[in-house]
C-alpha cells in the first residue's frame, strides 16, 4: 500500500482502493501518482492476467474529489505551478480512461468534483442507493475543467451545462439518469453482491474480445460512418480469425464451455 492505494491480484482481477477514509478518499499529489502509476502498470499486464479491475474506496466515501490540505497548498501557486498540477490530474485520469480491461467503480456514500472524474472514465459504475454526487467546483470558485473532456462525453451538454455551472449536489438517481451511474443497489452489502455478479459476467467473457470490444468503441468516436463500417469490418473479421474467436466459436458449436471460463 502506497500513497493512500492499496492494490491486490486474484484471479484475472485487481482489486485498486483509494485508502484515505479520514479525508473522504479525497485526492492529493501523492494519491494522483498512485493512481497514474498503478493504471499504468496495470495496462501492461496481458488480457490473460489482468480481466477486469474493481476501483473502490475504503471506508463511508467513494471519493470526496480534492483534499482540503492539498487545496490549501495551491493557494498562492503560480500559472504555470497550476498547469503542471493538472496535467498530472489529467494524465491520472487518462490511464484510467484507457486502461485496456474494464474497470467497475464500486461507489458507496458518493462521487464529489474528482470523483465523479473517476465515474466518469470507468466502465461500469454502481452506487448504493442515498450516495451522493455533484461537480462542486463552482462552489469553491474554479471550475472541473480537467475532468471535463472525459465526464462530457458520458453525460452530454445539456446535462453538464446544467450540473457544471451550478455545482449543486444531486441524487444516485439522478447520476443515473444522466448517465455516469449504471447501476444503483441498496447498500453495501447489495453492493458487494452486484459487484460479484458483475465479475463473473466478465470472467464468462473472453478476455481479448473484452479489450477488443472497448478499444473499438474508442476507435470509432467520431469516425465518418463509411470509415467506422470499414473499422467495424475488420474488428469482428480479426477477433473471429483469432485463438480465443475460433475457441469460442467451437465451444459454441460443441455446447461446452469455452477454456476461458473460470468454472
């Protein structure tokens, strides 16, 4: 455990915790390079070592967006000091974003400014019921400019126009109209449940085609539609051709279960 995360591996899973319940999960420049380190780290692993990464929170908080110590720290920092903050901010945020597996965000008592960054570049997200969220940034008289090119494209402008701007707090359910919660449960114990089942769909997958699938949703963003069917062609012909299609196509055929499941 270092810089406030704790980082375990069982099973094709890591298990990334932020560590910081005394202040909420909420980030500084030690946490942020943990983060950035571990992804990256993470990212090198093959699709049969890494299958899938569950990012949660310790304690009652999933992530309070930015420590108030750190905070207090910033006053005074020059533009250029600031730019270098949040390119490093930005940077943590991309390796999360672009992690090759699927990463589920186990959020309980809520998201604030930075953790709903974190929502936002995960796959999957589920909260327990009562959690609480909210870009509180205006609030403190800035704004969540870095967390912005990767929270827009989930929720769309007309919903960050309105929750940008205000910084009020709102409702899991709320979060999940808009789009950056997929999923709500009761509460914690609900929450450990969803997340196992979650697991095991993603271990029944195939581990390439799981990477496969979510780099072509990043290589199709914004792609005319005549390139995006020429891209869509040439995925599907690639990942059938491959070790883990053609395994999976003969397990189909021959009704047993392809050599990638767990059970």
């Amino acid at each position: 455990m270092t810089g406030g995360l704790r980082v375990t591996r069982e099973s094709g899973v890591a298990h990334v915790t932020l560590t910081r319940p005394e202040v909420r999960n909420a980030f500084n420049a030690e946490l942020i390079e943990a983060l950035r380190k571990t992804f990256e780290e993470l990212a090198a692993l093959p699709a049969d070592e890494l299958r899938l990464v569950i990012l949660a929170g310790e304690g009652s908080f999933f992530c309070a967006g930015a420590d108030v110590d750190w905070m207090r720290a910033a006053i005074g920092l020059s533009f250029e000091e600031n730019e270098r903050d949040a390119a490093a901010m930005r940077s943590m945020f991309a390796g999360i974003d672009e992690c090759p597996a699927p990463v589920v965000a186990r959020v309980q008592g809520g998201a604030l400014g930075g953790g709903m960054g974190l929502c936002a570049v995960s796959d999957i997200v589920v909260a327990t019921d009562g959690a609480t969220f909210g870009f509180t940034e205006t609030k403190l008289g800035i704004l969540p400019a870095v967390i912005s090119t990767f929270v827009t494209p989930k929720i769309g402008e007309t919903h960050a126009r309105a929750l940008f701007l205000s910084g009020e707090r709102f409702s899991t359910q709320h979060a999940r109209f808009i789009g950056i919660v997929h999923e709500i449960v009761e509460d914690e114990p609900a929450l450990d449940s969803r997340i196992s089942a979650v697991t095991h769909e993603f271990l029944a997958a195939g581990p390439t085609a799981v990477r496969a699938a979510k780099k072509l949703i990043r290589e199709l963003r914004g792609l005319p539609a005549t390139e995006a069917a020429t891209v869509s062609v040439a995925r599907i012909a690639a990942q059938r051709t491959s070790a883990e299609g053609q395994e999976g196509l003969a397990a189909f055929t021959e009704q047993r279960s392809p050599s990638w499941r767990p059970d």
